[in-house]
C-alpha cells in the first residue's frame, strides 16, 4: 500500500502550527493522511492528529541547524516519494527542503520570498483569519476547525495535575508568556487577585518566574502549571478551565483548539493580522487610541518609544469585566441548553 502522496513543512512558531491544523484536515480529506516537517517543539500537537500520519521533527535551530541538517532532512523526504509539497511557511529553508527532496509539485504562497522556486503559487488572502489565509494552499473553501487531538494520557495527566492541586473544573486560567517581551500584559499578578475563582497559570518551563509572582500575589488560590505539563497535557488542562485570559500568544490559539472561551490582550500587534481569537464568546482587550499601534508583526522586545502605553494602559478592571462577561455568558448558556 503506498503511503501518504503530500507533505507540509511548518516550521514556524506554535501558535502557527496549530492554526494550520484545518490545513492538514482539508488536504487529508482530498489526499489521504499527510505527513508533516515540523520544530521538535511542535511536533507533539500534531502527531495524535487524525489527518496526519508521519511527523518528521526538524530541529532547525539545534542539531540540524544549516545546510547539512536541510541536505539530511531532504534525503529522508526524497526517500519517501511525495508528489507534493504544500508551503505554509514563507521561508527559504522550507522551499529548499521541498526542492531538494525531488518533490515535483511545491505549492506556496506568491508573495513569499521563495516564491519562485515554487510550482504552483497561490495569492495569499490580505484579510481575514490566518486559518483562512493557509486554507487558500488547498483551494479555500470552508475551515474546518482549529483541533489538537487529545489522548486519554493527556487527559489523565491533566487531571491528576488539578487533582493534586485540589483544583476543579470551571478555573480561570491565565498565560502571561510570551518570546516577545512587548506582548506581554503586566496586569496578571494583580488581576489574579482579584478574581473569586481558582486561577491556574500556564506556560513553559521560561514562564516559571513569572507565573511565580503571580502566584505571590494570590497565594492559595492561584497556582502555576508553568513547566510541569507538556503541551497536549496543557491543552487538556485549559479545556478544564473557564476562560483563559491571555497575550498575543500560542496558548491563545491552543484554547480555541479546545473550545475554552477566550480573554484576549493585544497590544504592539492588532487581531486584524489574523491570529486573533475565533469563537463567539471570546473577548479582545486592545488599547482604543495609541497612533503607534500595531508597530510591529510580532511584537519587539522593548517597546520602540519607551512607554509601552499599549499593554500598561490595558486596566485590570477591564480584564476582569471581560472575564466576568465571558463566565456570565457560559452560565447562561449551560441554563439554556442544559450542559
């Protein structure tokens, strides 16, 4: 039986790899299970994926940083005979991997700067969602939804975790990581405080300090998962949770995954850049009236005018209104439909 015809090298950050999960699920409903090049880091989300069947992990900034670890890589794919290459990521590494892999067909979008090495180059969307945007490479049509799959072990993990910590479902979790240091809301410590629910901080291993004084600020009732689940683990504690209130960031994109209502802090960049939340009881927080914003794609590590207005006048008042709307709109919800 010949194995999976397309493959798709993704890799860049996390939030941008689960927001290509519809991606994988319309290619694999045309094609058949696809494979995928993705960080170590990511490779997790997607390998309980259903549309996908064999994740390559390419540790491009590691043990396989440079050519040689793009000629290694190239072998493994050439060896596997893929008709095509799909390209959601516009980076020359990417398109090297592809070509060099022999693969006949690479599909990217036309506005990347490896565009023409390419054979079939798709105009990417200006507006809307990035889900939408990467959906273009299979033709467009309608998204299917943002999923990472979990397992059973993940779930247990989970809530041996909230167990361990006499946590219950119905908590408000709060993500205040980002890598880049303008996104990054210095409202949660005090906010943490002053909301009446178990509050579980989420993150990395880097995010560690951070959720630390957070916890300071609300001791018992707040507690740090910050480094001690991995990410699928963590994606099965946040579809415990509430409402995640959160940055600019991945975590924001794995709540959507999960279904959890959103809490949204935007500040150097603006959600019509297409990462924004996508459910109907989500909330954004933005600051209504900086002319310097957006002043960046990602968000720079410092603030480019020295006052970092954007998030610092981002009020904990107005967080919580936001969190105490979404609750308010669960509990009505949970009456109306019996749930």
């Amino acid at each position: 039986m010949p194995g999976p015809s397309v493959v798709v090298i993704q890799t860049a950050f996390l939030g941008d790899v689960v927001l290509t999960t519809p991606l994988l699920t319309a290619l694999a409903a045309v094609h058949g299970p696809v494979d995928v090049v993705t960080t170590p880091a990511a490779a997790s989300l997607i390998e309980t994926h259903p549309a996908v069947g064999t994740v390559f992990r390419y540790d491009k900034r590691g043990g396989e940083r440079g050519l040689r670890g793009v000629w290694r890589l190239s072998r493994q794919l050439r060896a596997r005979g893929y008709l095509r290459a799909y390209l959601p990521h516009r980076s020359w590494r990417s398109a090297a991997l592809a070509r060099l892999a022999g693969i006949g067909e690479r599909v990217g979008f036309a506005d990347s700067p490896a565009a023409a090495t390419y054979t079939r180059r798709v105009v990417r969307p200006a507006d809307g969602h990035e889900v939408e945007r990467l959906l273009a490479l299979a033709g467009g049509g309608s998204a299917p939804p943002v999923h990472v799959a979990l397992t059973g072990d993940d779930v247990a993990e989970a809530d041996r975790w909230l167990d361990a910590h006499g946590v219950a479902a119905g908590f408000i979790a709060i993500a205040p990581g980002s890598i880049w240091g303008t996104k990054r809301w210095p409202g949660y410590a005090e906010l943490a405080a002053s909301l009446d629910r178990p509050t579980v901080v989420i993150g990395g291993r880097e995010d560690a300090r951070l959720a630390a004084d957070i916890v300071a600020q609300a001791p018992g009732r707040t507690h740090s998962a910050a480094g001690e689940l991995g990410l699928r683990a963590s994606a099965a504690l946040l579809a415990r949770a509430a409402v995640l209130v959160t940055n600019d960031s991945a975590p924001l994109h794995l709540a959507t995954a999960v279904g959890t209502p959103i809490v949204a802090l935007f500040g150097p960049t603006v959600p019509s850049f297409g990462f924004g939340p996508r459910g109907e009881r989500d909330q954004v927080i933005e600051h209504p009236s900086l002319g310097c914003r957006p002043c960046s794609a990602h968000g720079p590590p410092v603030c480019p005018l020295g006052h970092h207005r954007c998030m610092r006048e981002l009020s904990v008042e107005t967080a919580a209104a936001a969190v105490q709307a979404v609750l308010g709109a669960e509990a009505h919800r949970a009456i109306r439909t019996g749930h």
